[in-house]
C-alpha cells in the first residue's frame, strides 16, 4: 500500500491510499468511498480487508479519506455535501490520471453514497457502482429517529445539514441512471453545490 495525499479543490489536504494489484492481468480500478464520522478505513477496518482481497482478485484500489475525517484537512464541524462532492471529484481525477485507460469502478458505503450519487452525472466513464448499506434518503440526518442521529443532531455545531435536502434516484435493472434533487430542494442549497454535482 502507498500513502499519499491530494487536493480538493478548494484546497482541502486529503489523504488517499493506493493498492496495487498483485496479480495479471489486471481488471480495472476501484475506489472506496467512506461514511460520515469514519475514515477511508471505514468501520473497523472494513475497507482495508475488502482492498486487500480486490488486489488478490486483479484490482487497484483506492482508498481516501474526506474533509474532516481521518488524516485529511478540514474539522468535522465543516463537512458539507458540497465539500464531499468536491473531494470525490479529486480522488477521481487522481485515479483518472493514475490509472487512465482502466476501467473505474466505485464501492460507496453508506454516506459515501450521497456525493456519489450526486456525481453520477459528470461520472460517465464509471464502469460499476455498488452502492453499499447506502444513505439515499438525507431525512435519516434531518429528521433523526434512532437515539444515536438524535443525540449527533442535539450535540453543538452539528445541525449542518440544509433544512430540507431530498434526493430522488432512478434506477434501472443494470445500473443507476439518475440522481437529481427533487423539486422540494431548497434553492440554497443548489446553489451551494460544486458546479460538478450539478451537471
């Protein structure tokens, strides 16, 4: 594995890990994208072990992590959507440019599938998405049910999801054709996302 870091952006430090295929030929590359309040680890070391076994079966991986998270810059105070958007258009230059003519594929877990999903319009060259216990539905973070959302929303400077965020995704049977905020969006807050989630 080779550590290494890049730049959103907007100048956001993020750390980024690389896995090389041990094995030929090789059948393209793929990158992991965490969860909120976790690392490119992710929960317990999830994405290592599954890194480690993509490499065995002839894939580069590539794990980084966002914002405010694990090694990289920024606070957890400051994560937005919009910041996720931008870091993932970061790791996906790099790995453009890392990997340019293999096939990219994306793993995203959990909170991971929020920018991805947003992304998937300027993301035309993605061979396969799995999407991965998936965050499709932003109520879950407004409006908390379970005691642990009720006790992150109750703690100070953690209200810093817009007020009413809904995301509606198209599926098709072989792969996700769409994702577009619904007509109940707040304006504010398309105009807060990076020109990238929005094409």
């Amino acid at each position: 594995m080779q550590r290494l870091e890049l730049s959103s952006v907007d100048g956001i430090r993020l750390d980024f890990a690389v896995h090389h295929c041990t094995v030929e030929p090789t059948l393209g590359v793929v990158l992991l994208v965490h969860g909120i309040t976790v690392d490119m680890d992710e929960v317990g070391g999830m994405f290592v072990r599954l890194a480690q076994q993509l490499v065995l079966q002839g894939f580069d991986v590539v794990r980084f992590s966002f914002r405010g998270h694990g090694a990289s810059g920024g606070t957890q105070q400051g994560v937005t959507i919009a910041g996720e958007c931008l870091d993932l258009q970061a790791a996906v230059t790099a790995v453009r440019e890392r990997f340019a003519g293999q096939r990219m594929s994306i793993v995203a877990a959990s909170f991971g599938a929020v920018s991805t999903a947003l992304s998937l319009s300027w993301l035309d060259d993605l061979y396969r998405l799995v999407l991965w216990n998936p965050v499709l539905d932003l109520r879950t973070f407004l409006v908390p049910e379970l005691a642990w959302g009720e006790e992150i929303s109750a703690l100070p400077g953690r209200n810093i999801w817009p007020t009413t965020i809904f995301c509606s995704l198209t599926v098709s049977s072989s792969s996700v054709v769409s994702c577009s905020p619904s007509s109940r969006t707040t304006s504010r807050w398309m105009t807060s996302m990076p020109q990238t989630c929005r094409r």
